[in-house]
C-alpha cells in the first residue's frame, strides 16, 4: 500500500510535511499493512543528530512518515523555498489522537520513559478517549541488548500491538527501532520523544502562546538548563547556520536552490 502523501528533502533528510488529521490517516494505513511501518520526528535537535550519524541521516530516508515535530524544522524549511509547514507536537497531538486511535480501533502499547510514566500517560489517554485500546506499558530503564531485551520484545509480543510507540531518548529509540522491528510482533513503529512525560503530566506543557512563537525550547530550556544546555544553545546555533549556508549556496551562479 503506496504512501499518498508528498514528501521534501530538507538538507539530505525527507520530510512529510502533513497536518495532523493527514497523519493519522497515514498512520491508520501503515497499521493495516502486513510489512512494519516506521514513523518518525524531525525537530533541530534529530536534524542534527542526522547530520552527526550517518545510520540515523539513512534511516530517516527509510522510514515511512518523518512529521515536523518542532518549529525550526519548519522555518528552516520555509527559509530554504520548501513551503510553509506547520509543525505538529505530541504533546497537543496525543489528545485528538487518542480518539481518533479509539475510532479506528487500533491498539497502542507505550515504551519508555521512567517506571510508571508510560502506565499513567496510558491511563490519562484512555480518560480522554474511552475505548483507547492500550494494550501494554514498559518503562525505558532496561539493558538494549541481551536477556532484559529479549524479555521486553517478548512482552510486547504476546499483546501484538498495531502501534508501538518508543520513548527512550534520542538516538537511542531511532536505534532500537531498526535493531529490533523486524523481531517485534508491531505493525507501526513510532519514536514518540518525551511524549509520555507530557501525557502523564509530569513535565508541564508549554504555553498555547508560547508554542505558537516558536518557542517551545526555550520552555524547556528554563524547566531543564543544565541538561538541555548543550541541545538548544549550542545544537540550535549548529541548525541555523546549517541552514544559513544552504541558503547562501543557494545564490550561486548555476546553483539549484537546495
């Protein structure tokens, strides 16, 4: 079953460029397929992870969905002539998912973050949209590798979810996708980021107004400085000029505008 969505290359990576109610429909028909459907996010700081790790730059030209997931993707794909995209968070986004999933009928079993987020961002989701079919919760506090892994594919096999949403950090759930979703008996695999913590409700949301500037970083930035110091600060300075030197490539004589 063919992707129907467009896509654009955005400095060597591809991008799906869709508004939410496009994704899910997408999302729905990667879970009807019999091969595993694999959907990420781009924001600056996996844009630069990409550009870092070539495996990850690869893997995103491989997977099924990347959505722009932060504001800087999206401007910077704007600066460079590529269209004016909206950017599409999970934490605002897993509400109305919630229901849609709930519709569909699809079940979710949610992977990661610390011992007990995961089983109460699942219990708030199911308030949200009764019928949520969430069908197992793991926390990401595990070996990747070896028989705390094994035990943990095992879990998730025997509920066989249609989606499998991974929360353990970037890159490690962009790597424990690819080195495990052939064994995992999951039909979509979504790397989901810090997701289940806004879910649960232990890591405050941004502000409409704030996330509507752009700005949701700089939320995070003040709620977490000293661990997110060196991924905004320094990681959104390596984007924008990243970006700044395509746009300047892109007035040479006989340059193609990429």
């Amino acid at each position: 079953m063919a992707m129907t969505v467009p896509t654009v290359e955005f400095l060597g990576v591809k991008l799906t460029p869709a508004p939410e109610p496009v994704l899910q429909q997408e999302i729905s028909r990667l879970a009807a397929r019999e091969e595993p459907g694999i959907v990420f996010l781009a924001n600056v700081h996996s844009m630069n992870l990409c550009w870092r790790y070539p495996w990850l730059r690869d893997s995103y030209q491989q997977a099924d969905i990347v959505y722009i997931d932060g504001a800087g993707v999206a401007l910077g794909a704007r600066l460079l002539g590529l269209g004016r995209f909206r950017r599409v968070t999970l934490h605002d986004w897993g509400w109305p998912l919630s229901r849609y999933l709930a519709a569909q009928g699809h079940s979710l079993y949610l992977l990661g973050s610390r011992e007990g987020v995961a089983a109460l961002a699942a219990r708030r989701l199911q308030a949200h949209a009764p019928g949520l079919r969430v069908v197992g919760t793991h926390h990401g506090y595990f070996a990747k590798s070896g028989p705390e892994n094994e035990a943990v594919i095992q879990a998730i096999n025997r509920q066989k979810p249609d989606i499998l949403m991974v929360g353990l950090g970037m890159p490690l759930e962009q790597r424990w996708i690819l080195e495990n979703y052939r064994r995992v008996k999951a039909k979509v695999f979504w790397e989901v980021g810090a997701a289940f913590e806004f879910w649960a409700g232990v890591t405050p949301a941004c502000p409409v107004w704030l996330g509507n500037l752009g700005l949701n970083w700089l939320f995070r930035f003040i709620l977490e400085p000293r661990r997110l110091a060196d991924r905004y600060l320094r990681g959104n300075t390596r984007f924008l000029l990243r970006v700044l030197r395509a746009k300047l490539a892109s007035f040479r004589p006989g340059a193609d505008g990429g």
